[in-house]
C-alpha cells in the first residue's frame, strides 16, 4: 500500500520517499550481479556513482540469454543443422559466458561502494550481510520456486505426452535434504549438490564473494575507504600469484575472484586516483591478471572460453568502463541506451528466469518445423519470451519488494524525526 494512503505523509515526506525507494533499492549501492538494478549511489565519503552501468548489465544479461538460446546449448540440436554453427549471429551467441564475466566485474564496482559507503557506520559488517542478503535472496527465492514448479510440470507432461526432457531438470523428489539446506542457502557448489538451474553457479560466487569482503569489514574494523580497497587489491594479487603457481587449481570462489577484484581496482582508480599506495595495489591487479593469463591457457569447449580468453576480456572490459566514465553522463541519458538501461533495470530477474523457461518456446518453435536454416525464428523468439518473463518477475516480485522496503524505510525515517525533534514549550 502507497504510504500517501496511510494519511500521515505530506507533499514533502512524498519527495523523502522517493529519495529513499532509490537509495534502498541498493542500500547505497544499486549493485546486481546478475543480480538487479543497482548502481552506488553518491551519498558520502567518496562514493563514486556511475549510472551508466545498467547499459552494461543489459548487455551481459542478453548475452547470458543468446547463449542459453543458441543451436550449441539447444537440447533440440538433432532438429537443426549443425552448419549453422558457422553463422556470426550463432557463434556471437556461443560466447555469452563473458557476459557472466562482465557481471563480476560490475558486481566488484559496486559491491566496493557498499562496502566504502557502509563505514560510516557504527555496525558496518551487520549493516553490509543485511543488505546483501536482502538485495540477493527474496527474488532468487521466487526464482527457485517458479522453476521447481515448472520442473515439476515438465516432469508431468513428458511423461504423460512423451515431451523432451528439459535440460536442467532434476526430480525434485528424490534430493536429498542437503540438496534443499544447499538450494536456500545458494552453497550448492561449496556442499556439492546439484543445481536446480544451471545459472545459479554464478549466484554462489557472488555469495561467495560478498562474504568475503564482510569478513574484511568484520575482522578489519577499518575506518577508511583506502583501506578497505588496499585489503581488497592485496587479496586479489594473492589470489592470482596462486593461480599462476597451481596453473589454475584453486578452490571455489578463489579460481574467479581476480574478475571481481578487477572491479575493485575499477572502484578503487575511480574513488580514490591520488593515493599512490592504492595505485601501486592497482596496477599489482591488472599485471598479475595479464601475468595469468599469459601462464595459463585452460581449457575450451563450446559456450565455455578458456581461462586465458575470460581474463583477456576481463581486463578489456575493465579498461573500457574506466575509459567511458568520464562520459558516463552522456551515456545514461541517451536515447539509444534506453532499451539496454531498461534491460539492464531488471537484468536480475531476467537472469534467474530465463533459463526456467527457455525449453519451452525452443520446444514449441522446434516441434512447428523451425529448425535447420528456420531455427533464427526460434532464437529470436526464445530471447523475446525469456526477456517478457524475466520483466514480469521484476515487476510482480523484484520491484514490489524493493518499495515495500523503501516504505518501511521511510516509516522509521519520520518516527524517527518525530522523537529526535525537541518540542518547544509554550
């Protein structure tokens, strides 16, 4: 219910509100990783907003989408013919794991100025897993519970009509219980449980990696951004030396931290360019990446790049959203980038849904004949229901969490207002 309705907020508590649904919708930082419209917001300190950010999510989430939707990821692949692959349209899509690489990057940005921007607080680690965890586990919650029901509707129409096995169902009713402590908790590749949906791996690095940062805010006590961020370099840079050492052996969420510490050199160039400590920690970063990723080729196989191409294209990208800041004003206000920003607004929800629910047009679309030199039809048409789902979901559950914490906010804001304020005696 709009607060306006509830007959104690004025024009100017109106004006409070809206302010607040933006800041809260990322606790000072609107951050996603595959996981929603979040960028840092410029409250205090030198937290550095860059609104630009959402143009990129839109383009990582459509590219995790292609990629999801190509001939080579297809369960229907002995429908079409396999010369397609040759097509640029196809073998563009086939590389839609760097938009997962583009996420962590982004994700280590703006993760950064929640962390910087939540030192101004007395309880900051207490402050920072409390709006991670709220930013991150309601929507992925929905998400597991609209495929599971979709899994399970599956499950009952192939055996009943002989349909396609979809290609990430699990019967749900024969997991163990860890599957399901591992499933709410988004620690399925620390427990080694399967997937519900493939695309979760991603959610449990990110997870990872918040922990990670909450434990340097926690163990620190850190009074400084400067600090936080020189930490951060510093574990990023021995993270890549045992990289290099162990070519590549190293222990989840270790093995692609460096993509997200890259987003923290981003964060920390950005926020803080004259401190010549931080600047050596940063350029460590990139040269230990390039260092990596000259040592270490690993391994290739379709939709899944190697080692040295993830961390070329990490540093690329890297350099290029430095590049662009100083025309991110520009960026977020053109009108060509209106389709990518609104992509990018809702780009969590697209991603937790899109895989849910990508079997079902290629089913359709391969069982009406378009397959072979037809199977564009169906590509373009799996993009568009997955990017419609993906945008209903945001609005009927992302966005109506995210204002119904704004207007909680914004209730303990006044109350708050209302016992600070001395009362004048007559």
């Amino acid at each position: 219910m709009p607060l306006v309705r509830l007959g104690f907020l004025n024009k100017r508590d109106n004006v409070q509100r809206a302010r607040l649904t933006t800041v809260l919708q990322c606790d000072n930082v609107r951050h996603h990783n595959n996981t929603g419209r979040e960028q840092p917001i410029n409250t205090t300190g030198r937290t550095k907003y860059y609104a630009s950010l959402d143009i990129w999510r839109g383009l990582a989430a459509l590219w995790v989408v292609m990629i999801h939707a190509s001939p080579a990821v297809s369960p229907f692949l002995s429908l079409g013919n396999k010369s397609m692959y040759n097509q640029p349209l196809y073998k563009f899509a086939d590389w839609g794991r760097l938009g997962v690489v583009m996420f962590f990057v982004i994700s280590g940005y703006c993760i950064s100025a929640s962390a910087v921007s939540s030192l101004k607080h007395k309880d900051v680690a207490r402050r920072y897993f409390t709006a991670r965890i709220r930013r991150i586990y309601p929507p992925y919650l929905a998400s597991v519970v609209f495929a599971a029901s979709l899994d399970l509707l599956w499950h009952v129409m192939a055996h009943r009509h002989g349909l396609h096995s979809m290609n990430h169902t699990l019967d749900l009713r024969r997991q163990p219980p860890l599957f399901y402590l591992a499933t709410a908790s988004l620690s399925q590749l620390l427990l080694r449980v399967p997937l519900l949906q493939d695309v979760y791996w991603t959610l449990n690095y990110e997870v990872a990696f918040y922990v990670i940062v909450g434990i340097v805010l926690w163990l620190v006590r850190a009074k400084t951004a400067a600090s936080v961020l020189l930490i951060l370099n510093c574990f990023t840079t021995i993270s890549l030396m045992v990289l290099c050492v162990r070519q590549g052996r190293i222990p989840f969420p270790l093995d692609l931290w460096y993509q997200f510490g890259l987003g923290v050199a981003l964060y920390s160039i950005i926020s803080e360019p004259k401190m010549k400590y931080l600047t050596c920690s940063n350029v460590s970063v990139f040269a230990m990446t390039m260092v990596y990723a000259y040592i270490y080729q690993g391994g290739y196989r379709m939709g899944l790049p190697s080692s040295r191409v993830d961390a070329c294209f990490a540093i690329a990208f890297t350099l290029l959203l430095l590049i662009l800041h100083r025309h991110d004003s520009y960026l977020a206000k053109a009108p060509w980038s209106r389709g990518l920003r609104l992509l990018g607004m809702f780009s969590y929800s697209l991603y937790l849904t899109h895989h849910a629910v990508i079997t079902i047009p290629a089913h359709t679309m391969a069982l009406l004949g378009f397959s072979g030199s037809l199977y564009w039809v169906s590509f373009i048409v799996q993009i568009s229901v997955s990017v419609v789902v993906g945008y209903a979901f945001y609005r009927l559950v992302e966005q109506p969490y995210l204002n119904r914490r704004a207007n909680m906010t914004v209730v303990r804001v006044r109350v708050q207002e209302n016992t600070s304020t001395p009362i004048n005696s007559p």
